[in-house]
C-alpha cells in the first residue's frame, strides 16, 4: 500500500507510553509480534529521541506541537514558583498550539496533559493529569454520557501504592485499564465515523506495567495485547486511507538504585535543610509529623483532601512548611541554599531573580552551574562509576530564560530523585524500572515507503512529518523537522516542498482551580514525585 502518488489526507496517531525499541525490535523479528512487524515490513521505523529529562509531561506536549518545551512550555508535572511552591502543569500551560488545534475534525482521547478539556473540533477525552471522571473531562459533554454506559468504572489511572506487593492483581488491573481504552477507542471510532481528518490516541498502559514489573514473560503477554490493538488501529487506518504513526514518549529499561541529587547538594555545600530549633523542630521532637496529624484528622472525620479544599492554597503551603514532612522543598532552607532539584531532575540556582528569597548574583550563574555540574558529574558509586548525566538548560532550552538552569537524569540503571535524604543511593523498592532516553516511532500509510529505516527521528519531528506527509503546512517555528526518509519517492510527500505557517494559541484566562491530591498520589505511587 506504501508509495501511492495521491497521499493520505488524514492521519492516526496511536500512542504508546513508554515502549522501548529494542523490545519491539526483538519480539517483531522473533514473530512474537505480527502486527508491528507488519508495521515495520510495510512502513518506516526506528528509534525515537524523547526529551530530556524523558518523561511524559516533557514528551508528550513535543510530540503533539513539533517543539521543545522551552516554546511549548511544559517542563515536568509541577510549576514551581517564586515562592518555592508548586501547582500542577494543565493543559492550559501549553503554549504552543497541538495537532488538534491546527487540524480537524480531531478526535483526542487519553493523551497526557491535555485536561482541563478543550473544545476542539471533534472529541476529546482527557489523560493523564485528569483529577477523575467526577470532572468535567469530555467534549461534547454529552460524551461522558456515553463513556459511563458503554465503560461503567472507567477510570482515568489506578491506585498504585495499593497494589505494590500484590503483582499478579496489579497484573490483572493493567489488563483492565487496557480493555477500557481500547473500548473508549473504539467509542470515539464511532463517534468520528468518516469526518475526521486527526485521531490522536494514547495507551499509557505499558508505561505503568513497566515500572512495577520488568520481567520478559510478562511483559511479552502484556505486549502481545498491545500488538492485538494496533492490528485493529491498521484496519481503521486501511479502511480510511491514513497515514498511521505509532509512537512512544521514551523508552523503558531496569533500574537498581536511586541516586538522590539534593543529599549530593547538601554534601557538597550547594543545598541545606531548615534547622530543627524552630517550630517544625519543635513538632517533629513531640513526634508531630504530616502523617500524625492527617491520623488525627480522618479519626474525627476530617479527610486532608478535604481540609486542602476548603482552605487557600498559600495557607496549605505556609503550615506545610511548619509540619515535618516527606515534602522536599519544605525541608530546605532556601535563605542559605545556592541549588536545588525539583521534580523529574530539574535543577535551578537560587538566584535572586528568580527566586523571592534567592542568594545567588545572577552574574554569578554561570560560574556556579560550571561548579554543580562538575560535583555532580564526579559523583560515583563504589566502584567508581557515575551516577548522574547532567545537561545544561540553557543549551536543551535556549528560548526561554525561565528554563531550569540544569537536567539531572540517573545514569545506566541509577534513577535520579528529588528527596533530600540521608543518603545518597537508596534502593528502588518496588520499581523494577523506569525511563530511557530511546522510543519508538512506526509509520505507515499511502505515501510512507516499505522497509524504509528512520535514523536520529525524534519526538519533535512528529507533528511536522504528520502534516507534511497529509499536506498540510508546518508552523514556522517548529524545533522538528519533516523526516522524509520515511516518503516514499515516487510519493507525492517525498518530493514536494515544506509549506510553513504561522500559529498562535488562544490563550486562556481561565484558572484552572483544581485538587490534584489524587493525581499526585497516583504520581507517587509510580515514583514520579515524592
């Protein structure tokens, strides 16, 4: 079907979330894996460069907008402020216009990052992020509707600290959340019925499987049922005449310890913790703690959701910062401290500019990063070899000066944590695994070339492919660029010009005044915030 000189004018994406190459790679080649060896014999493929740090909030938005996040303004799951507080990145963050906003109708369902839900032209219903299904989290309302009849307890994501010594249930609940998406899928299929011109759907599912259970048996079974999904996404496809991009936000491989950058901080003399004589100390020596008193609360029916609720978030962050607590930054002292990581490896220098009570010259920024960079860089493990890749922010992120000074990522099987601890490896305790640098991208349709092999693809040059190869113009500052290895030559793609175009996004006043406590326990329960 590859090769064809009319091209599609449509185009599938079929997401899924952390799936690694060499997995795909192996079992495809093995016959484990018909349908994505299909993919590979009748298409385009190979690896696919994510962001760095690789992860899903990063990842996602680049996929979708063809920039990095320095234009598309997403930098990990929490916004840190001035104040050293935090609120969770929306889908109002977004700063750069996605596929669904530039074409349509589009139908959108389960991406990452994508509530509050947009009113776009077509379907959307919204990922990872989402506070629940009480939320307002389709469009068309009316969709919601739909999805409780046809999926009664459809669920945005599980409860993840429940099942951590309770594999084989863990096993069966993924299974669970696969058959719902797929039937969600399907719902907005139907929905769609031949007026569409983008479907843009994501499985997070191996994602999660993974970082609880990396052993080959189960993840073959795991992969098999994916593979059974995008045989159906190849039919719809081929029934449409659409181009089809399978793609994964990163990759995915084992991990054996944690490395904790602020304990290398703190050693180092970059970071310190608050001191224990005021009146944290104080609490923490009559064994007050976070946990006792949220004990304390639920016994009289006082649930901490609902006490976060009901008061103003400023207050929430100020008795924080006077109870012990396992939250990073209410254990630093940032009168003193130079650096500090927060989130996914997000490093910044606590200069007075950017921060209210910073101590750092801004001309003296320079310096200290060289100086971190280089601490951090000759940190080792016993036998000698380093723990952390560091990058700088301002080489990933040139364009905007709010970027964080430094990336810190876990090198090999070493994952990097934000939590000032004691120590600085720990062990992973229940994850088995976590992110890589390495995805995949598969694309086939009309005009994509069989057998063709896709070298240095990465998770910008998605969206600027997707539009050439339907003819549809890229926007002129996308970072990605159109991989025409993929065209076949006789295809009309492969040899017309790339048409640019200008685009903005509304922005949006609206705030987005939202508890996230059962997003970030879900996050915690996969290791991505502590």
């Amino acid at each position: 079907m590859s090769g064809s000189t009319t091209p599609s004018e449509r185009a599938f994406v079929l997401g899924l979330d952390g799936v690694p190459w060499r997995l795909i790679e192996q079992w495809s080649d093995e016959g484990e894996l018909p349908n994505f060896a299909r993919m590979r014999e009748e298409g385009a493929s190979g690896t696919l460069e994510s962001t760095r740090p690789p992860t899903t909030p990063l990842a996602w938005p680049s996929i979708a907008t063809g920039v990095w996040p320095d234009k598309h303004g997403i930098y990990g799951f929490q916004n840190l402020s001035s104040e050293y507080s935090h609120e969770m990145y929306t889908s109002r963050d977004l700063q750069q216009p996605a596929l669904w906003e530039q074409l349509g109708p589009a139908h959108v369902g389960n991406v990452p990052m994508t509530y509050p839900v947009s009113e776009i032209d077509g379907t959307m219903v919204t990922g990872m992020m989402t506070p629940s299904t009480d939320r307002e989290f389709t469009h068309p309302p009316d969709l919601r509707d739909e999805i409780e009849s046809r999926i009664p307890n459809y669920e945005i994501s599980l409860d993840y600290p429940k099942y951590a010594d309770r594999l084989d249930d863990f096993e069966v609940a993924v299974d669970d959340v696969l058959a719902k998406r797929r039937e969600l899928m399907r719902i907005q299929m139907d929905r769609a019925s031949d007026d569409w011109q983008l479907f843009f759907f994501v499985y997070t599912a191996p994602d999660r499987f993974q970082h609880l259970i990396w052993d080959m048996d189960r993840l073959l079974a795991h992969y098999k049922k994916l593979d059974n999904v995008l045989g159906e996404v190849m039919d719809y496809t081929d029934d449409h005449d659409a181009d089809l991009y399978v793609v994964s936000d990163h990759g995915f491989g084992p991990i054996e310890d944690l490395v904790y950058v602020n304990r290398i901080l703190e050693q180092e003399g970059f970071l310190f913790r608050r001191e224990d004589d005021g009146t944290r100390g104080a609490l923490a020596s009559l064994g007050i703690s976070r946990d006792a008193i949220t004990g304390a609360l639920n016994r009289v029916g006082i649930t901490e959701k609902a006490l976060v609720q009901s008061l103003p978030r400023q207050l929430v962050d100020s008795v924080a910062e006077q109870i012990p607590g396992d939250h990073a930054l209410y254990d630093v002292d940032f009168d003193r401290t130079v650096a500090f990581v927060h989130d996914t490896g997000n490093l910044y220098i606590n200069d007075t500019d950017r921060f209210d009570s910073g101590v750092v010259d801004p001309g003296e920024i320079s310096e200290i990063k060289a100086d971190i960079r280089a601490a951090l860089e000759s940190a080792t493990d016993a036998d000698g070899e380093a723990l952390l890749e560091v990058s700088d922010g301002d080489e990933l992120f040139p364009t905007d000066e709010e970027s964080p000074d430094l990336v810190v990522s876990g090198r090999g099987t070493y994952e990097s944590r934000s939590t000032v601890a004691d120590d600085v490896i720990g062990d992973t305790g229940v994850y088995d695994a976590s992110h890589r640098s390495e995805g995949i991208v598969l694309c086939r349709g009309p005009s994509i070339d069989a057998g063709a092999t896709l070298r240095g693809a990465r998770v910008v040059d998605i969206a600027p492919t997707l539009l050439h190869g339907i003819g549809e113009p890229v926007p002129e500052n996308a970072d990605g660029r159109v991989l025409f290895d993929a065209f076949a030559e006789e295809a009309r793609p492969s040899s017309r010009k790339v048409d640019r175009t200008t685009v903005s996004r509304t922005d949006s006043d609206d705030a987005v005044d939202e508890d996230f406590d059962e997003v970030e326990d879900r996050l915690k329960g996969l290791g991505y915030m502590e």
